[in-house]
C-alpha cells in the first residue's frame, strides 16, 4: 500500500518537473522536395474500350450476324442471276410485254443489262442451248428498241 | 485498394461500352453483305413473280416438269408448295385475274404430272 502511495507522489514531482522545463524549439520536418507527377493517361481505360470493341464486333460478325431473309434479286451469285435473266427473256419471248421484262430485268441491277445479255445470249449459243440464246437475244433487241429484225420474216 | 477496386469498375465499363460500339458497328453500321446469295433468300414479293414467269413460259410452253425444274430454282424441292406459297401471296397482293389463272393454270398441270407419279 505504501509502495503504491509513493509512487503517485513521485509521478506528481515528475510532472511538475516536465512544466518547468523550457519548451523544445519546434522543429518541423518538411517532406523531401519531389517533382509533381505527370498525370497518367488512363490507358486501361482505351484497352478496356478496344477489348469491348472487338468483343461486339466478334458477336455482330461472327456469333450473330445480320440474316438477310428477304433479298433482291441484285443480291444472286452471278449464276443464279444468268438463270433469273434467262428466265425473264423467256417469259417475255412467252408474252411479248416488254414493259413487264424490262421492270424484272433492272431488279438484277445490272450496269448495262443489253450488254449483258446480248454476251449471255452469245454463251448460251455457244453452249448449244439455241433457244435459250434466241430468247436472250430478242429480249436484247426488243429493249434497244430493234425487235423486228429479230423475229422471223416471211421468206419470198 | 479503393483506387485499384475503381480502376476496375472503369475497366469494366469500358468493355461495355466497347462491346456495345462493336455491336452497332457490325448491325447498323457496316454489316455482313451478302452478295452472293442463292434463290431461296429471296423475298416472298420476288419468289411470287419468278413462279409467275414460270407460269407464263408454261402457258406458252405447255411443259410443266420444265415449269417444275424452274420452281426448284428458288431453293426448295417441293415445286407444288412454291407454287402455292407463291399463289397465295399473289391473292393476298391482288395480282391481275389473269395472272392469277396462269399460276393456277401450272398449278393444276403440277398436281397432274404429280399424280400420275404416284
């Protein structure tokens, strides 16, 4: 008990002794001097949106591109474009209405169509495939406006 | 930690957005072209007037396994069921009566020359 009492004493000198002393001169410690840093660009930032990027394009190319169901004829590989082209130089050799033939013909959209099917007409009877070359050379001539020079005249 | 944990979250987003970019740019933008497509892409508008050709060549023709091989054209086996896909479409879009008879016309000559394969 004694032991204790002594010690709150000795504590309560200390203590005094402590307000007497002068006060240290303060003494502040500034950081070392460093050069500002330069602002970063966010680089991770650009790799994320190209990453993405690539990512959409993946999907919107490769996993899911856009079905095309409903086409146009301009659309055909260039063989099934000769079929569709017979086909309508012989529903006109069939008919007759050039109006009708020349409206299917420019949905082929081809760049100049009397060309084109005067050359398929030539390949056609090349082929031996005469009907079919007749039919494309009379839908050539009809639509350049000399369809009498091709149907058959009366022989003398 | 708190930085890194944000830096992610960015990261992140921006994926998304470049996902989303991608997408757009692949639908909308610069899609798949398709040029070289077959017969049976064709829209319904188109395959109706090519069965119309082939009726008006077998009117003239009078051949209707002719008429048929030119049907299978648009991408199926089955002559008959072009042919009226196409028949029905061109009552529904009021074709001329008298294009409407010549699709008729072939249908009838098909079911024919089909019958008597059976």
């Amino acid at each position: 008990m004694n032991n204790g009492w002594h010690k709150l004493e000795n504590m309560e000198e200390t203590r005094q002794i402590r307000v007497n002393e002068p006060r240290p001169p303060e003494v502040v410690i500034s950081p070392p001097e460093t050069p500002p840093e330069p602002k970063q660009f966010p680089w991770y930032l650009l790799t994320g949106l190209i990453l993405g990027f690539l990512l959409g394009l993946l999907y919107a190319w490769m996993i899911n591109p856009v079905v095309y169901s409903d086409t146009e004829p301009a659309s055909l590989r260039a063989d099934f474009k000769e079929n569709y082209r017979l086909t309508i130089a012989q529903s006109f050799a069939a008919t007759g209405d050039l109006e009708r033939a020349a409206s299917r013909l420019a949905l082929i959209n081809d760049e100049d169509p009397i060309f084109i099917l005067g050359s398929q007409a030539q390949q056609a009877l090349a082929a031996g495939f005469a009907e079919d070359g007749r039919a494309l050379a009379l839908l050539a001539a009809a639509l350049q406006g000399d369809m009498e020079a091709l149907l058959p005249t009366d022989s003398p | 930690m708190e930085g890194r944990k944000r830096r992610l979250v960015f990261f992140t987003l921006m994926i998304v957005l470049g996902i989303a970019a991608g997408v757009a740019y692949g639908w909308l933008v610069n899609p798949v072209k398709y040029d070289d497509t077959g017969p049976s892409t064709l829209g319904m508008d188109y395959k109706a007037d090519y069965a119309l050709m082939a009726a008006e060549i077998y009117a003239a023709e009078g051949d209707p396994v002719m008429a048929m091989a030119r049907l299978t054209f648009l991408g199926e086996d089955n002559a008959l069921q072009i042919l009226d896909d196409a028949l029905t479409f061109a009552r529904e879009q009021d074709y001329h009566p008298g294009d409407l008879q010549l699709m008729s016309d072939l249908r009838q000559a098909i079911v024919a020359v089909q019958g008597e394969g059976q």
